[in-house]
C-alpha cells in the first residue's frame, strides 16, 4: 500500500529547547492513525509542520507530490498546493467569531482557490449535512456547542477536499458519547478515500478507532 505521508528525520529546536528530534514515519493511504505521547513530546509540532504552519530545522516532508525541505523557506505557491491535500482541525477549533458556521467553512475555498461562491455554499452544505450540523449554517461561534463546533471545524478542514485530514486532540473536550460519535464520523471519513491523522492522549479511543497507533516521545517517533 502506497503512503500518503511521509516524514523523514525532522528536526525543531525553540532556542536552547528540542522540539523534534529526528522524528521518522510514515502513514498509509485510508485509515485512522493515531499519534501518541506524552504531553511535550512533539505530536501537535509535527501536525503544525505538516500543515505548513511550523518552519523546521531540518528534514523532509512528502505528502502528495508536495515536498517540503527543512530550513528552507516554504514558497506560497507550494503552500497553496499544500492546502489543498492536508486539512487540520485544531484542538480550540479556532472558528472566526464573526463569521457564521456557513461563512467559516467557505472562506478558504473562495478567497484561496476562487471558487464561486453558490458553488463554495452548495459544497458547504452538503458537507454540514453529512455531518448532522446543516441546521446550524447560519449560527456563529459562539452558538454552537462544542461538538457542533468540533464538525463545523472538520467541514471547513474538508471543504477543499483534502486527501489528508489532520486533527489535534479531538476528544479533549468530549464527553463519552460525543467520542463514540467522533470515532464513527471518522471511520466514515476514511472509508471515503481519505486518511486521518491525528494526536491523542485518549488510549481508549485510539485503542477502539485507530487502524495505526504510532508513539512520541522526546521529539521522536519510538
């Protein structure tokens, strides 16, 4: 089987702290993998390079035909091409206050690739839909629930159509039942061609959902 990540001997330093340190990897295409560790280990550091998000010192990164080179200056041509094979869903969600749920899932597929916007709102529809949320399009924020909140923030990570979907501790704010929904959405979600990765101290969901568990600690992949 193909992968459709792959992460080679990465390296970050923050001043006189080690971030990763040689962090090696790599993920097949479809399923669930889940990236664990303890807190301080590098899971979220790694998502961040992944997306585009976190220069880093030293290493590669290949996912879909986009290369990125460590210690060099990432092009905006090729993070537009990044964006559209990874998408993140970041633990706080970081939905735009101001914005409904509608508005902030077509904002990157209209001012970013140009797609028109009946075109961006149909999409963004049918993605609220399949998630059980097409009821609340037109709530902000701080409307939603946090599980509400959890799919608008996944909607927008899909509303570029993305190979890769990526998300930071997913079940942080969770209850019991909300995970057991969050596990099925995302079997769903990898049995429709896509991959998910993503960091988690929950070994129970990771354990339950995860076709892949890969362990952190102290910046590398053990």
């Amino acid at each position: 089987m193909t992968s459709i990540l792959e992460v080679h001997d990465l390296h970050l330093r923050r001043g006189e702290r080690t971030i990763l340190a040689g962090a090696t990897f790599s993920i097949a295409r479809g399923g669930v993998a889940a990236l664990m560790g303890p807190s301080g280990s590098g899971k979220t550091t790694i998502l961040r390079a992944i997306a585009g998000l976190e220069r880093f010192d030293r290493g590669t990164i290949h996912v879909e035909g986009v290369r990125l080179q460590g210690g060099v200056k990432t092009s905006t041509a090729l993070l537009k091409n990044l964006r559209r094979q990874v998408g993140l869903v970041f633990q706080f969600h970081h939905l735009f206050d101001h914005l409904s749920a509608l508005r902030n899932i077509t904002l990157a597929p209209t001012h970013v690739l140009g797609v028109p916007t009946q075109a961006a709102d149909a999409r963004a529809m049918e993605l609220l839909a399949a998630l059980g949320v097409e009821h609340r399009a037109a709530a902000l924020p701080r409307e939603l629930s946090g599980g509400e909140a959890q799919r608008v923030a996944i909607a927008r990570a899909l509303a570029v159509d993305p190979p890769l979907l990526m998300m930071d501790e997913p079940t942080a704010s969770l209850d019991p039942s909300r995970r057991n929904e969050l596990g099925e959405l995302l079997a769903q979600l990898a049995g429709q061609n896509r991959t998910i990765l993503l960091s988690t101290h929950d070994n129970d969901f990771a354990r339950r959902w995860a076709t892949t568990i890969l362990r952190m600690d102290r910046g590398v992949v053990v």
